[in-house]
C-alpha cells in the first residue's frame, strides 16, 4: 500500500493519519498531509484504493470512476486493516496511540468514526462524513447504532447547504452521541456545502474552511498527550 507520508522539520508532537476523500489521494489530500506537518504532525495518507492498482484517483465530480474505485474496497474490515498498518507505521517511530490521530474527509470522514468506534487512539476528527447515519454502499452499513461504544474523542465537522447529509441527520447523530464515553463534539456552518474545505472544488468556502482546520488542531492539542 503507498501513501504519502510528510515529517515535521523537528520533534513530532504526535502522529496524524490522513484519510481521503472518495476521490483517492490526490493533491488536495497530500496538501492536507503537507498542513498537517507544518503543524508539527508526522502524517501519513494511505491509499485505500490500493487494492485496484498504486496512485488510484478519481476525479471530482467522475461518480462512475468513484464507484469503479470502492469495488476495490471489500468493506469495513478492509478500511480498518489499512488504517491499522499507517498505525503501525507510526508507531514504529515511537510515537504511542495517545499520541496519534485520525482525520478525514468525505469517505474518510466516515472511516474516522469507524476507526473512533474500533479503536483506541488520541483523537479522531471527520470532514463531512457521508454513511454515518444512511448508508451509501451496501459494504458500508451505517454506523450510529454504535455511538454508545465511541472509544476514541471524535468531531464531526458538516455544512448545512450538503445535500447528501441533511441537518436532519447531523442532529441524529448529535443526539446518539450523548451516550458515548469519550468526548465528542459536532459543528455546523450554515452556508457551506459537502467539500467545503477543498480549495478546488466548487463548494470550496475559505472562511468555513480555516475554521474547521483551527478546530481540528485545537482537537488534537486537547486530546492527543
């Protein structure tokens, strides 16, 4: 499996798994990756297309091309065997799980609710996570039965103009999430659609965008040791 893997100039402060969009690791996530160590995280980006070939993307707005590339990912187990090994990668720097965290977007944004449910690590925050609530694709069944058992601290970050994730549901999520364990919080921005952080995508919105970064980073400097 390649990745695109990014060190901080110095000491780490920890570890930060990036998780892409339904659209593979392209540009946008690399940058992700790039920002995530200038903030002092050693990142890593693992390509969870990987099993239909190296350096899979689709292009945005390619639906076709997207649903050509989750065939390539069986399911769940899949996702979480994957995120496992850029653990595990991280680990053997040194850096221990409280000190590690998740963040993605789109597909990825679900996959850091999976991982917050499955596993135990510092912090975990997602981007307009689609399926969490409805499922999308048979393989990918809907996750917010299991609030109650949220094992890492998880923000979820929508926009109330995403068609394919109403308010509705992001207030159903909110409210099964005041059975789990961990911290958890939830921010809306009214006018801001699903990729609302994606500086070349059409519902890119700045504003919306620099504050849900400044509150991922603020996450993981309150829960990551």
């Amino acid at each position: 499996m390649h990745a695109v893997e990014v060190r901080p100039s110095g000491p780490a402060r920890g570890g930060l798994v990036v998780i892409q969009e339904a659209f593979g690791v392209n540009a946008h996530i690399a940058d992700v990756t790039e920002r995530a160590a200038a903030a002092g995280y050693h990142a890593v980006a693992p390509e969870l297309f990987h099993r239909g070939g190296a350096g899979l993307t689709a292009a945005y707005g390619d639906f076709e091309k997207v649903i050509e590339c989750f065939g390539f990912v069986p399911g769940d187990e899949a996702i979480l065997t994957d995120i496992d090994a850029a653990l595990d990668h991280l680990r053997s720097f040194g850096i221990s799980d409280d000190r590690i965290g998740v963040v993605g977007f789109c597909f990825g944004g679900r996959a850091t609710f999976l991982v917050a449910l499955r596993r135990s690590i510092g912090a975990a925050v997602g981007f307009y996570g689609g399926g969490i609530v409805r499922a999308r694709f048979p393989q990918f069944p809907p996750l917010v039965g299991d609030a109650a058992d949220l094992r890492t601290p998880w923000l979820g970050l929508f926009g109330d103009q995403d068609a394919s994730i109403p308010p509705d549901e992001v207030e159903e999520l909110r409210s099964a999430l005041g059975a789990a364990p961990v911290a958890t919080d939830i921010v809306r921005y009214p006018d801001a659609g699903h990729g609302f952080h994606c500086d070349v995508r059409d519902d890119y919105r700045e504003t919306d965008a620099r504050d849900a970064w400044g509150r991922t980073l603020d996450w993981l400097d309150a829960h990551l040791a």
